[in-house]
C-alpha cells in the first residue's frame, strides 16, 4: 500500500484511527 492511501484514508478517519492504521502497515 502507498502512502498517499493511507493518508487519504486517514483523512476519513478520526485522529485516533491513524496510529492503528500505521501499525497495520509496518
């Protein structure tokens, strides 16, 4: 997954879903 995905994702999520997100990928 590329990171303009995640961040696009993230901006649909709330602030304290993107930690969980980033550790899903790493």
């Amino acid at each position: 997954m590329r990171i303009e995905l995640v961040i696009s994702r993230a901006k649909q999520l709330p602030e304290g879903a993107v930690p969980a997100l980033e550790k899903e990928l790493i």
